[in-house]
C-alpha cells in the first residue's frame, strides 16, 4: 500500500518547512503543488521526495488538489494525504492515522480524516471512528480509487466547500467518509477569535471579503447538488451563514465589503456563475 501526499501552497513562507517535516517522513512522496503567481521552486530543493509543481497562478484548492492527485496515480499510488500549508501532525499522530488506513476496506472507505484541532472549543466523540458527511480537506487521507470514481473535486467551485462537496459526493457513491479521532491534526481555520457576549462565546474566523462570496456562492451550489441526500446539512450550513453574517456585523472589521460580497456570492449563484472571483472591486 503506497501513501503519498499533496499540500497546496500560496505565496509560502518557511513556516510551511515546519509543516511539511512534520508528515513527509511517513510518505512515499510529497507532491507540492503551488498556486503562487511566482515560483518557489528553490524553497523545496531541499528535499528529495518531494515533486513541486508551479501553477504561476491562483487555479483554485480544488484545481491544485486534483493536480496532486493525477501525479499520484501517475506514481501508482493507493492513498493521497492532502494538506494545507499551515497544518501540523504532531508526534506520532499521523502514523496512528495510516496504521488505521491500512485496515480500511478500499472497496467501502473513499476518505479518512483525523480530529482537527482548531481554537473553536468543539466537543470530540469518544467513539474512535465516525461515520461523518463531511470534514475539512487537511490531513485526509483521499482513497484514490475513489476519487477517480466520483471524478475528484470541482475544480469551478475554486475555494470554499471544495471538501464538503467532495465528502457528499463520496457519500452519494456509497463510500464511507471516516473520522479517526485518535489521530489529531492542529489546523489553523481562518483567524479566529473568541468573543463572549451575555455567557455565550462566538467564534468569528474572520474571513477576507473574497472568501465570504465563496462560502456563500458555493453553499447555494451545494444546496442544489445535495438538498435531497443531505437537508439537515444544508439547514445547519444555511443558520451558520445567519451566524457568520451577525458576527461579522458586531465583531469584525472589514464590515461593508464582506457583507457586500455574501451578496455577490447569492446573486451570481442565481446568474449560475462559477469558477474565479471575477469583480475588480
């Protein structure tokens, strides 16, 4: 059984060595596939199992992982760990997730993730294993033979519910979607800050403007794709946009041009657009 991986990088700075060190040594291969505008191919000389790919443009998470994952079955690869540039497998935590893998049945398992560790206080399960509709795309382990089978991920929904997506349509085509909670990855999602109001805390991620048309553009593209398989998903997804929407408003900065962008994503979901922000702003 071959693993191999692929971490999608962007304008990378060193602090992605320490990421990248913390995997690669369980790995037949690390394909780094990068979406910066320049190359940075001499920050990965260093390496000798690792395969940079420079796009010399922003092609989107889901263009860049579907890159990493042609070269892997190119390299007859079984599994493809897919990474961002700022996640950390800590001590042993990522080989307790292969040592999982390895027992998977490829014909029923499509994907498995670690627990994520992120500032959000979210309660863990004391199952070991889940069966779960979604999670987020670092630190997963992607069966190839799956997503060759669902054919990848959406390269026009660019970034933003790319993993969602993806994890629904593995759903749809009978392969489990698992979550290893004994194997934890530190994530770092957007950036986050705790606030407490009235005894209740609120966690703002703080996305950029552009990634507030994504989230919203895309979340309706999903509702469309999965309504019927998935409703409670959608619900739950729709009331945290409510949410996001209000924090934005009470806690963060950048306030007009993030909720003028939920209204782009809604409006150019209606005029069917996909793909590339396109507005100059």
């Amino acid at each position: 059984m071959k693993f191999v991986g692929v971490v999608v990088a962007y304008n990378p700075t060193d602090v992605i060595y320490h990421c990248i060190d913390s995997y690669l040594p369980f790995l037949k291969k690390l394909y780094v596939v990068d979406n910066s505008n320049t190359d940075h191919h001499k920050m990965f000389s260093r390496y000798s199992n690792v395969e940079y790919i420079s796009n010399l443009e922003n092609l989107g998470i889901a263009k860049a992982l579907n890159i990493g994952a042609e070269h892997a079955l190119k390299d007859k690869a079984d599994w493809l760990l897919t990474m961002d540039q700022d996640s950390v497998f800590e001590g042993n935590n990522l080989k307790k997730l292969i040592d999982f893998v390895k027992i998977c049945d490829v014909k029923k398992v499509g994907l498995v993730s670690p627990w994520h560790v992120t500032k959000e206080h979210k309660e863990k399960s004391t199952d070991d294993v889940e069966k779960v509709v979604e999670v987020m795309t670092s630190g997963n382990f992607v069966n190839l033979r799956a997503w060759k089978k669902v054919g990848g991920w959406k390269d026009w929904f660019f970034i933003d519910c790319v993993d969602i997506e993806f994890c629904m349509n593995l759903n749809i085509h009978h392969y489990d979607v698992l979550r290893y909670n004994l194997s934890l990855l530190h994530h770092n999602l957007g950036n986050i800050e705790l606030h407490h109001l009235l005894g209740k805390e609120f966690a703002c991620t703080n996305h950029n403007y552009i990634r507030q048309y994504y989230m919203i553009r895309n979340m309706y593209y999903l509702e469309e794709l999965y309504k019927n398989e998935f409703p409670e998903k959608i619900h739950s997804m729709k009331r945290g946009a409510f949410g996001r929407f209000k924090n934005i408003l009470v806690w963060e900065k950048d306030k007009y041009r993030k909720i003028r962008n939920m209204y782009r994503g809604y409006h150019d979901y209606k005029k069917g657009v996909k793909g590339k922000y396109s507005y100059d702003d």
